[in-house]
C-alpha cells in the first residue's frame, strides 16, 4: 500500500518544496514499519558494495543518510582466495615445506 499510495503523495510533496525553497530535501522513511522490508535490501546492497571495495564505509552511511564515523573514509580492499588484493604475492594457497625451504 505504501510503495503505490502514500509514497508517491510524500514525493510529489517534497518535489514542489524542493522546487519552492530550492533545497534538497528528502522523506526519512526508515521508521516507518511498513518498509522495513526495503531497509533490510538496502541495508545487504550498501553492505556488499562497501566489502567489495566500491564504497567507502562513510559513503554508504550518507547514502542512508546515517552520520559519518570518523576513520572509516578508506576503501575496504577485499582479500580473496587466490591471494591478498593489495599485493598478489601474498596469500593463496599454503606452500609445503619443500616449497618454502626452496623459495629460500
């Protein structure tokens, strides 16, 4: 109901103040029970875009319009299997103890 009723109403309203007063504003719709569904997916699409380093932890807050945290405006560089992300050399798979007595 709320998704093609009431929300639609909210942001005709907010257009024609944005366009009167000539601020951005924008409805805080995350209290409303009704839509907790819609916080949760985007809640898991910020998640999965601030661990696969797109974002930044402070980025996705704004983009739910959440305060900044101070220290968290650095991309996540994320560690996958086949070694680490920031230096390719590292990590991957364990190397057996001929291997590392060579490698030496």
């Amino acid at each position: 109901m709320y998704q093609e009723t009431v929300l639609p109403l909210v942001r005709k309203v907010i257009n024609g103040l944005e366009r009167y007063f000539g601020y951005d504003l924008a409805a805080v719709l995350e209290d409303l029970s009704p839509l907790q569904p819609e916080l949760e997916d985007k809640a898991k699409y910020y998640s999965t875009l601030v661990n696969g380093g797109i974002l930044t932890p402070n980025e996705a807050r704004e983009a739910l319009r959440l305060e900044k945290i101070d220290g968290h405006d650095d991309i996540r560089i994320p560690a996958n299997v086949a070694g680490s992300a920031g230096n390719p050399s590292e990590g991957g798979k364990p190397q057996d103890e001929e291997e590392e007595e060579n490698n030496e």
